[in-house]
C-alpha cells in the first residue's frame, strides 16, 4: 500500500474511539454527526472540530480497505479511531489552484463537496497561502509537500455513476503521478464530492476501489484530485 501510518503521536488526549457516520477516510477531519459519533468536515466554515482519524489499530482489518464505514459488511458501524488537538498525524490535503504547502503552513477543510459530502481532507487557508492564522484553521503542515496545478486534471471522458474507471491522457495521468494505493477525490461542477482510492493502473486508466457516486463530466472541465499525506499537528 503506498500510505503512510496516519498516527505519528497521539497528543495529550490520546485515541479516542468514535462510530463512523459515514465513509472516512485515514487522515481526515472529523466533525460530530451524532452522539459518539462522527464524519468528515465538510467545508472551511465549520469551525467545530472534533479530531483526525487515524488507521485501525494493528491486526485490525476492515471490511473496506482505508475506510471506516457506516454499515459495514456485518451492518454496523465500524469505529473510528480518532486523535484530538495536540496531536500528529499525517492528514489529506489537495491543492485548489497552483500552490504548494510549505512547512509551517496553516491548513483548513477544503470546500469540496455538497451538503452530503463530508470528506474532511483539508488545504491551504485562506487565498491558497496558508500564510495567515484565521479562525477557520485546524492544522498547521509540519512539512513541505509539492502539489501544484499538476495533481488536479479533467478526465478525457466522462465517470458515470456507479462506475469504477477513470480514463485520463496519457500526459494528464502522467502529471497526477498516483500510485496504487493513493486516495483521489473526484467533484463534480455542481460540488458532489467522493474520496476514493486508486486499485490498479494503466498508462491511461485508473481502476478505482469504490463504484463513483459521482458523475465526472469531462465537458464541464470536474476534476479528479490527487490526495496528498501532510505531516500535520492538529491545533
């Protein structure tokens, strides 16, 4: 698997165990959903963090590999392992223009994703700098990370709904420069968002872990994001 752990140090809180409320990635920011319960952050103006998840403890193997579910194959939820302020974790950023994170840089949830899209990767605050402490901030990078313009592309055609392939250029699957293993996020025009991870690869194909429960349009110019780990401490 080309991930890293997700949980460097714990912080003063330790872990704390949570129902998944819906899908969740390893490394996202999370937000309450219900009692002992969480999702995924979904934009820059939530400001009510609950922590980051991080990858099941060893030995434990879910049903959906590099996700907790809301119903997992036995229709339950699976728990989440989650770290609070203080602590470090790998985390998943993207980039939304043509910037990169720089050490030292503060990051927020990212605005991807409609109401029912609660992904909690995160990017750069404010004007894509990350220069500037605002109050929609819940990590600071401890590391550098390249991203730029060449880790977001439009398919050559269209991702249907319930699909599982997703065909580039050559060139554009080229710059993405995924492996397998890697998450993507796929947003469509309208800002349905999906978190999702890459199974196989062809020079021009990715074969995707999850059917798509979005349909990228190549006609409206959606994107398909290359996920990036972010060495990151959570404020």
């Amino acid at each position: 698997m080309a991930l890293k752990d997700t949980l460097i140090e714990q912080g003063p809180a330790g872990v704390t165990p949570y129902a998944a409320g819906a899908n969740v990635a390893f490394g996202v920011a999370l937000i309450r959903s219900a009692a002992r319960t969480c999702k995924g952050m979904k934009d820059d103006n939530d400001d009510t963090l609950l922590g980051f998840s991080v990858q099941p403890q060893n030995g434990v193997t879910l049903d959906e590999d590099g996700f907790y579910q809301a119903s997992n194959d036995a229709s339950v939820p699976d728990v989440v392992r989650v770290v609070r302020k203080g602590a470090v974790s790998n985390a998943l950023g993207i980039a939304k223009a043509n910037t990169s994170i720089i050490d030292g840089d503060f990051l927020e949830a990212a605005p991807v994703g409609d109401a029912s899209s609660y992904l909690g990767v995160l990017n750069e605050a404010g004007s894509d700098a990350g220069e500037v402490m605002l109050t929609t901030v819940i990590a600071q990078a401890l590391e550098d990370c390249t991203m730029t313009n060449a880790s977001y592309k439009t398919p050559a055609s269209n991702i249907e709904i319930g699909e599982k392939t997703a065909t580039f250029s050559a060139a554009n699957l080229a710059l993405l420069d995924l492996k397998e293993g890697d998450y993507i996020l796929l947003e469509d025009v309208n800002g349905n968002g999906q978190l999702n991870r890459v199974k196989s690869l062809t020079s021009t194909v990715i074969t995707m872990q999850l059917a798509s429960t979005v349909q990228v349009a190549q006609a409206n110019s959606d994107l398909v994001y290359k996920v990036f780990q972010v060495k990151a401490l959570v404020l």
